[in-house]
C-alpha cells in the first residue's frame, strides 16, 4: 500500500505504476497539488472517492487495472489526459462533458458497448 504519501502536500507527481496494488489510499485527496496521477499496471478495483480532493489533476493514468467505475472523477474538471485502457469498464461514468481541458481520452480495451 502507498500510505503515508498525504502529508506530502506539495507533491505534484506521484507514479505508482507496475506494482501490485490493490487499492489506493484514501489520503491521496489531500494532495491538493497533485497534477499527475499514473497507477497503470496494478490491480485496481475502484479508485478512492477522496480523489475529487485532487482539484488540480491534469493527468490520470490507471490502464492495465481492473476498474469498472470512473465515478470518482466526476469532480475533476482539469483533467487534460485521462488514460484508462485494459480495464473492466462497460460504461463512462465520469462525467466527460463536465471536463472541458480534456485533450487525451483512451478508453481501448476495455467492455464498451456504445461510445459516451
């Protein structure tokens, strides 16, 4: 697990990638600063709901995981870059139209049925 990393708040990059994570600690929404989130590679789930503390995201990457879910990022509205390939995700339910930086969008490989 990745615990201790939210008393440091001045963070801007955290790479959590090819590890064997099973979930993300909830204090990652106290990293106020945070731009850049990659946690590819893991064996992710769901993603914490304390991530919409991370106001200032701007690139998420969790490909290669096994998230059904984008909720928790419905309060993102700075995301430029959102990389979510190789997931177990049937739906889009992040709320794209309310992420009007949003510049990259993978969304291959995952069980969509229809285009958001």
């Amino acid at each position: 697990r990745a615990d201790g990393v939210g008393g440091l708040r001045n963070l801007l990059t955290l790479v959590l990638s090819h590890n064997e994570l099973a979930a993300l600690p909830e204090e990652l929404g106290s990293l106020k600063q945070l731009k850049v989130l990659e946690a590819d590679g893991n064996f992710l789930k769901a993603l914490p709901g304390s991530l919409a503390g991370c106001a200032r995201l701007e690139t998420l990457s969790v490909c290669d995981n096994q998230l059904t879910s984008l909720e928790p990022l419905v309060p993102l509205a700075e995301l430029v870059s959102l990389q979510v390939a190789r997931n177990c995700l049937s739906e889009v339910d992040c709320g794209l139209g309310a992420k009007p930086r949003l510049a990259r969008l993978n969304l291959s490989g995952n069980m969509l049925d229809e285009l958001p």
